[in-house]
C-alpha cells in the first residue's frame, strides 16, 4: 500500500504587512520629453495628467530599485527576513534574462534561502504577485512572501516614439505579505486575453537585434484600442472584484488602480460610482507609468499622505501587456 503523505500545514488568511518604495533619481518633467515626438506639455497633461515621470540614473537597475523597496518593506514588517519564504519579483525591463531579479534581490535582503522568481505580467504583475504571495502562504508553502514590482522602462523606451515612451517611468513597490486572523486579501479576480497581444509589447527581438534586423526593441502600444479595453472590460473586472469580495463600493477606504493614464481612473471612479469618501492614487501625474512598480508606489504615497487609511479596504487593478489583467481587495497596511 502507498504510503499516505503528511498534510501540509495551511493558514485561512493573509495580508499586507508593510510596504516599500524606491523611485528613479530624476525628475524630468514634460517640456524635457516633448521636442523628439513633437508634443507639448499641454498636450500631455490634458491626455494623462502627467506632469513629470521618474527616471533612474545609469547605473541604477530594476534590481537596484527592487532591492531597496523591499528593505524598507521588510523593515516596516519587522519581520526577521530568515522568515521569508519566497520573493516574487514582477518586471519586464531586467535586461538580464536569467539569474532571476529575484533571487539577488532575495540574498541582499537576507532571504536566503527563501524561493525566488521573476513574472512576467507587465502591469498586472505586482497584483499577479500578491495572488501567488496569498496563494502560497496560505497552502503553507511560505511563511511570509515579499512581492516586489520592479521596473527601470527607460532602458526600453525610444524618445521618438508618441504610443507610450512619453508615459513610462522607473521605480519599484514592495509588500511583506503574511499570515492573519481575518481576511486581508480578497479572491484575485485575473486572467488574459492573448490574442490582443499586438496591442502593447516590444517592437522586436533580442535575435532580431543581434542580427542587425532591428534597432534596440522598445515598448509600443496602441494606445486608443488600450485605453477603450482598459474603460470598458477592466471596469467589468473592478466591479466583479467588489462583488466577489463581498463589499460595495462605499465600503472602499482608496482605489489605486493601474498609473496608465489618469483619464482613465477618472472614468474608472465614475463608472464605479466611487463615493467622494474613497481616496484615488493619482501617482500618474508626478511619477509616471511604471509598468508593475505603480499600484504598489501609488499605495504607498497614499500611506504616507493619508496615515488614516491604515485599515481600510483598497481596490487594486492592474492591467497591460499580453493582454493581462488582476484585481483583489486589499486591507491596506
Ligand atoms: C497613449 C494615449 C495617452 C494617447 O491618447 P489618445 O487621446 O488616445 O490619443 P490618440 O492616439 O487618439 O491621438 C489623438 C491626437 O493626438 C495626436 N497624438 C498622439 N500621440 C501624441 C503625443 N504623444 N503628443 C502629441 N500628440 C499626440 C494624434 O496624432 C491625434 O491627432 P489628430 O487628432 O490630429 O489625429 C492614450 O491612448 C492612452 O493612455 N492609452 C492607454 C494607455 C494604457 O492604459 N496603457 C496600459 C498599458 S501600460
């Protein structure tokens, strides 16, 4: 007869224990950007808000970034980091394909020998993170889970080019997930829709490059088929979001939905039908689009300006390239 496996320890719930960021050294403000796709600073603000966007030096990295997010995390957590059973890191600009970001950023916070790997879920991926981060916890697969969004996207942008260069931005957003008594992290609500690939992504290949076939692959998108997916199907993922959480939309402390363009969190928090009582990040308009850094940026300047909001309930949505989309109702740290 088989031997019967031993049942693996589960916990019922996690949360949110605290939260990190690190944002690209400049800050370069549209007139800076506009000559090359000859746009103006008007132009920019009445489409997406944005005043300026975030750029990291050189030197600086997505690991760099990721690195120093998750110490602040982890510090906040007070938590001692030999606790930590796994590191997901959400980015697509790590220029170096494998070791994972992960796994450095892992053993510079002390982590080791904690599970490490990168996904790849372009602007849904910090929340993909915190689904696995739930998930894994709660099967007992980790006892704590450090989510890191993590992006240095000027290294993968073309001055040139309108559809999306303009928007992007360098930073990075952590989060110590953890065991709880009560539910801090509701049902993720994601999925994909491949077959619109072509409607964001990299202009070419790395084997297309090497090859001389292509300049170096940049970020592109088209913007308008984006911004009506992200208006019509997301919002249906937001409201479901609410729904299977069990709550409405009064009961939300903030909504920090993905920092694409801030014409759509308005049309967003419109739709929603969000009270004046719920606070919206608007992290778009001096920090800029920073792929999977933005949600966990955008909420952590939220703590930091509304303490307040420890507690309370946030709507999060993430949703970009593949096409990819994840939400969940989070209690905010
Ligand atoms: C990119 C985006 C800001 C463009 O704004 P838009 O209002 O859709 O602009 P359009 O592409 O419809 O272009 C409108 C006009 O502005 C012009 N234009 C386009 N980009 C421009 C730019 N960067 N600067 C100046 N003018 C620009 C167009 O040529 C067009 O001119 P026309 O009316 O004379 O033809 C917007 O589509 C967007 O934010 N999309 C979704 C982004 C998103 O959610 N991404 C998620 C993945 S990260």
């Amino acid at each position: 007869m088989t031997a019967a496996l031993r049942e693996a320890p589960t916990v019922a719930h996690t949360r949110i224990l605290a939260m990190g960021a690190a944002r690209g050294e400049n800050v370069v403000p549209n007139d800076d950007i506009v000559g090359p796709i000859d746009s103006s600073d008007e132009w920019i603000r009445q489409r997406t808000g944005m005043i300026t966007r975030v750029r990291a030096n050189k030197e600086t990295t997505a690991i760099t970034l990721a690195t120093e997010a998750a110490r602040e995390a982890v510090a906040k957590a007070g938590i001692d980091p030999a606790e930590i059973g796994a590191v997901l890191i959400a980015t697509i600009s790590n220029p170096k394909q494998t070791p994972s970001a992960a796994a450095i950023v892992a053993d510079a916070i002390g982590a080791t020998p904690a599970a490490a790997y990168d996904l790849n879920a372009a602007c849904a991926g910090y929340c993909y993170g915190i689904a696995q981060a739930d998930a894994l916890i709660r099967a007992g697969a980790a006892k704590y889970a450090v989510v890191v969004g993590a992006e240095k996207l000027s290294d993968i942008i073309d001055p040139t080019d309108r559809s999306i260069s303009f928007l992007l931005a360098d930073g990075a957003g952590a989060a110590v997930v953890g065991p709880s008594d009560v539910p801090g992290v509701s049902a993720t609500q994601w999925g994909s829709d491949g077959s619109k690939a072509a409607l964001v992504g990299m202009n070419a290949t790395l084997t297309e490059f090497r090859d001389g076939e292509h300049e170096w692959p940049t970020l592109r998108q088209e913007g308008p088929s984006v911004y009506r997916w992200a208006v019509t199907d997301m919002v249906k993922v937001a409201r479901k979001t609410l729904e299977e959480a069990g709550i409405e939309p009064a009961d939300l402390a903030a909504f920090v939905p993905h920092q694409a363009n801030g014409r759509i969190i308005d049309e967003f928090a419109k739709q929603l039908g969000l009270p004046e009582s719920v606070v919206i990040a608007r992290d778009i308009e001096t920090t800029g689009n920073t792929s999977a850094g933005s949600i966990p940026l955008a909420t952590h300047r939220l703590l930091e300006e509304h303490p307040e909001l420890s507690g309370g309930l946030s709507l999060q949505i993430g949703f970009g390239a593949g096409l990819v989309y994840a939400a969940q109702v989070v209690v905010l740290p």
